[in-house]
C-alpha cells in the first residue's frame, strides 16, 4: 500500500542580510534531500508547497511504494545528517505525518 508522508518546516523571519545568507544554504540542502529521495527504492514523487496565509511555513509531501521504504529512508544515516543540519539552520525540527490509504 502506497503512503504520503507529509514534512512541515517554519523558516525564520531574519532581517535581510541573514536571510540572504540562509535562503542558498538551505535551499542547497534540500535539493541534496530531494536528489537523494529521488535515488531511494520505492521513492514515487514529492512536492513542496510555501502556505500563502504563513509563508513561513512549508510543506513538503513525498509519495512512497510502502511504508517500509519510507522507514528505510527515514532511518539512512546519511538522509537524517542532512536533515538535522537543516533543522539546526532553521531552529525548529521538521514535523512528519504519515498517512496511507484505507
């Protein structure tokens, strides 16, 4: 059974010469979190999308064969690095849900 995890991230309001200097580091680790995804057996798709209400917030949502290979990924050392520096740089741990089809 195919299953979407969705992955919620707050990026801080910074002033602009910060902002300049936080944007390209963090948009560089994500397009390394999404290239590695898109390697992962049983990866199918992902998206990400900013909430026009709080742009701030974003929510990035992947689509996965099963919800094994989702743990899989989730538990690869190198994918969980990645994402605790991206944590570290944003100051707020990333929120999963995983949800499947009844």
């Amino acid at each position: 059974m195919s299953i979407r995890v969705l992955m919620t991230r707050r990026v801080p309001k910074l002033a602009d010469d910060m902002q300049a200097t936080l944007l390209p580091r963090l948009s560089e680790m994500l397009d390394e979190l999404r290239e590695m995804a898109h390697r992962q057996p049983g990866y199918i798709s992902g998206e990400t999308m900013r909430n026009i209400e709080d742009p701030a917030e974003y929510l990035v949502i992947s689509t996965w064969k099963a919800y094994e290979d989702w743990q899989r990924w989730f538990r690869n050392e190198r994918r969980a690095e990645l994402e605790g520096r991206v944590d570290a740089l944003l100051c707020s741990s990333t929120v999963y849900k995983v949800f499947g089809y009844d």
